[in-house]
C-alpha cells in the first residue's frame, strides 16, 4: 500500500495482531473495506427504492493469520477499548443470534454464523484475526457494514461475488437484529458513487465531477445505534404499509418504493386510507424516490446547486414524514444551512442521532467548521473536541490483497 492513513489502520491492527497471538501472528492477508455516505434515498433499499450512495476514504482493515493449530478463530479489535480478544468456535455459531449485544467482535460471530448458513462457502480456518479502522462508529458512515464486509473477505472461500459478498455482510448484521438493507454494503464492495437499485440489488457506477466541493459530515454529539433505534419499526411500518397499498388498490406492488403519486393520492383520499402514521411513511417514500430520480439528473449535468436543494428536501422528508431525525441532528443541520455557501444539508443514515451531511465549496469548510464550534458545538459543550467535521472524498471499493 502507498496510502499513509491506510498504512496507520494496518500498522494498529497488526500492532494487536502482534500483542494478542505472539509468534503465530503471521498475516497473509489483508481485506479493505470503505465506509459511506448516503447521498439521497434515505431509507429506500430496503424499501426497493433507488439510493445515491459512495464509498469513502474512511475504511475498516481486517488482516488474517492462518493459525497452526486448533479449528477456531482467534480475533481482536484493534481500536475499541475493552473489548479483548476472543477465539471464536465455528461449530458452535451455526445458527448464532443475538440481538442484544453489538460490539464489535460479535459482527465477526455474526459473519461466521453467515457463511457456514450459505452452500458453496466455507471458512478459512484455524484463522487468527485482526482489524482496526477510522470509520468513525454510531456517525451513520456504515462502519458495522465495512466490518462485515472485510471479515466476510478475509474468512470466506472462496472469494464471494459482488452481491454473494453484500448479502453475507448484510445477513451478519441481522444476526445482530439489525434489520438493514443492502445499500450500506453494496457501496462499500462497488466504491466510488453509485446508483444503487434496492429492487434489483444492483449497482450503476457513475463519474461525477465536484469541481471544487466537497460532501463533509458533521457530528451531532447524539450517539446512535441501528438495533436500538427507531430503524427495526421503520422496517415493520413499510411492511404494513405496503401490504395496506396492496389491498386498498386491488393491484400488486412489488415494492414500497413502487408505488406512485397517482396511489399514494388514492390511499390518501380513497375509501380505505393509509392511518397515520402509515401514510406519511409512504408519502415520504414517494416523495424521497422522485428526488433521487432528479438527483442523478442533477448529478450528471453538474447541477449541484439543485443537488443540494433536493439533499435538504431528503432531510427535512426523513425528519417529518418518516420521523426518524433527531432534534439535535436537526438543529446541527439548520446551523450549517446558515452558512454561506453550503449548497444543502440533511441528517444522513438510520438516523436518530449520528451526523449532518452537507455539500459546500471545499474552501467554505473552515468557515462551516468555525460556525458549527461557536454556536452548535459550544451549547452542547463539543467545543473542544477535535475531528467534529470529516471531509470525504470518494474512494475505491472493497479488496482482498495478500501479503507477501
């Protein structure tokens, strides 16, 4: 590797790699795997709705040591405190769950579990593993998916496909009852920006040019948590609401995200209409799937001032009609809407907490950064702390390398 951030994630994993299994630590291979950002379609993958998504250079690196000994496999995390080491039995995580426990050694139970449960795939054991990161964690940047995305690389053989890959990782994380979709993931694997299609489980790569903008992520303070959020009763309302669709219009609709203007106006005013808060999940699905539509419009014409006026309609969408904001991430966002040259601002991810996404000028983010300490960041006594804002730049997808 010639990229210093992505030396220094190895050197730490290797580093506790080193400290936990002495002499038999001997890495032979290394799986990189970005976080992301969700441009717009929030909430719309597992809705099987169209999502503007892009790896980032914010990434997780698992590096593995055939171990000489044993049928287990050895793991440390290299950046969380407290969390040890553990030696993990295949055999007895077959049928593993647990839904109430999320560190991060129990998205690697949850990747195990995962591959033994799929034909054709096996894992490579005895292994010893190490991983360490700087996706941030609870930022809504998808560092449980570019885990389990590496992990998945690093233990499975043979190597996974591209969508073989994405549902893997993402039935890890439901292991963990964390019902996500595959969006998170199939951003990671593809890299770069993508049109991600939740119907298909399909990617388009596109090429846009931000000139000199940037999309920077802002944190709110609010810690968030995918299992424990309002993310599992989005998922149940959607279901409700699309089997409520089906019946009220007598016709089928394969996907919540299919539905149009045209329905979501029946269900609105027909003889059997959507309850709230049913309807305004739809409304907000309707509405939120026509704005990534025009978003990659506006993408591929280089329109990023209307980008940015659809990434702050996404938002304010995703805070009414689908509820799953948080006050202090909209607070954060109306803050940095205020500053001169931010082109949009919206919250971003599961939501109830996490991060403010915003496109700006690139020279513009010293002033973003000086307004959000002196207001935002001061009243919630985040003033001092450093790494309050990321700036993101689009990244390569997902690898396994070895190491020679």
């Amino acid at each position: 590797m010639d990229d210093p951030e992505l030396e220094a994630i190895e050197r730490r994993a290797d580093g506790a790699g080193r400290a936990a299994f002495g002499a038999t630590w001997r890495p032979v291979r290394r799986a990189i795997a970005p976080g992301r950002i969700e441009l717009l379609g929030n909430h719309l993958d597992y809705n099987g709705g169209p999502v503007l998504a892009a790896a980032i250079d914010r990434a997780v690196i698992v590096l593995q040591s055939d171990a000489t000994e044993g049928d287990g496999i050895g793991v440390v995390a290299a950046d969380v405190p407290g969390v040890g080491t553990a030696t993990l039995d295949p055999a007895a995580l077959r049928d593993w769950r647990d839904e109430d426990k999320a560190d991060p050694i129990d998205f690697v139970r949850g990747v195990v579990a995962a591959t033994l449960a799929r034909p054709g795939l096996r894992l490579r054991q005895p292994s010893l593993v190490a991983f360490a990161g700087d996706v941030p964690i609870g930022f809504g940047l998808s560092s449980s998916a570019a885990l389990c995305v590496g992990v998945a690389l690093a233990l499975a053989e043979p190597a996974p496909p591209f969508k073989e890959l994405v549902l893997l990782a993402q039935e890890a994380e439901h292991r963990l009852g964390a019902p996500v979709g595959t969006m998170d993931q199939s951003a990671s694997v593809a890299g770069g920006v993508i049109e991600y299609d939740g119907a298909a489980l399909e990617v388009r790569s596109l090429t846009p040019d931000l000139g000199d903008l940037v999309f920077a992520v802002a944190d709110s303070g609010v810690e968030r948590s995918l299992g424990a959020s309002a993310y599992p009763k989005r998922v149940e309302e959607a279901s409700a609401a699309l089997a409520h669709a089906r019946r009220a219009l007598g016709v089928e609709i394969r996907h919540f995200a299919k539905l149009d203007a045209a329905q979501l106006a029946a269900l609105s005013d027909g003889p059997d209409p959507l309850p709230e808060p049913l309807l305004s999940r739809a409304r907000h699905v309707v509405s939120e799937t026509a704005r990534v539509r025009e978003g990659v419009a506006a993408l591929r014409a280089g329109d990023w001032r209307h980008f940015g006026a659809l990434m702050t309609a996404s938002g304010r969408s995703s805070a009414t009609d689908y509820a799953i904001s948080h006050p202090r991430v909209e607070e954060l966002v109306g803050e940095a809407l205020a500053v001169d040259g931010v082109l949009g601002a919206r919250m971003m991810g599961g939501g109830e907490g996490g991060t403010a996404l915003t496109l700006l000028p690139r020279d513009r983010v010293p002033a973003l950064e000086a307004a959000l300490r002196a207001k935002y960041y001061a009243r919630h006594g985040m003033a001092d702390r450093e790494e309050l804002i990321h700036v993101c730049a689009f990244a390569p997808g997902a690898r396994l390398e070895e190491i020679g």
